[in-house]
C-alpha cells in the first residue's frame, strides 16, 4: 500500500497521535498553515470525505467530534474544519482527511 496516511494509521510511520480511537487517529500536520493544525483521519482508507460518508457515515461524524475535543484541549476558543477533496480542491493526499486549524484569526472567504 503506497498511501501515506495508510500507513500512518496502520502504524508503519511513526507519528504522536493526538487522538485515536478504533476508527479515527489525529496528528499534527507536518506544514501547518496555522499555530494549530491538526489532521483527523479515518483509519479505513476512503479517498474523500463523500466516499467515507457512503462508506462509514459514524466514522465521518467521529472526524468532527475528534476535532471538537482537540480544539478544546488546546484552549482554542473558535477553529475551522475543512475537507479538500479533488486535486483542484488542494486536496494532495488522497485518503479522507479533515483539517483542524485554529489560533489565529482566518478570513472569510477562505482561498
């Protein structure tokens, strides 16, 4: 299997988790575009979030209750949760994963 975050969640990448759970793992990102960003990823390999919502709706609503009890635990007093999905998106790694950002002030509309 070549899917980084496969192999992250199947334990053949080192990472420090911030969350896990039988079907949900979170991680800091490696190029935070925020003082916090975090990713929160099913371990079942879904290529998008409308694929794991077919696949796995719990799982799906697992992603946004991890990204609650982050944001909480690191006293972030309001986040943004996002899904790229599709290259043209920005998605980059295609394997379902929703990011966490937070602890500074964002813009709107976003990109």
């Amino acid at each position: 299997m070549t899917c980084i975050f496969c192999k992250i969640a199947n334990k053949e990448i080192p990472s420090s988790f911030l969350y896990e759970s039988e079907k949900v793992l979170a991680f800091n990102d490696l190029t935070p575009q925020a003082p916090v960003h975090v990713l929160v990823i099913p371990k079942a390999h879904c290529e998008n979030a409308g694929e794991l919502a077919q696949a796995d709706p719990l799982a799906l609503a697992e992603l946004f209750t991890a990204a609650m009890q982050i944001a909480a635990d690191r006293g972030l007093d309001g986040y943004r949760t996002a899904f790229n999905t599709g290259a043209s998106a920005g998605q980059s790694v295609f394997h379902a994963h929703l990011h966490l950002l937070g602890g500074r002030p964002f813009a709107w509309p976003p990109g």
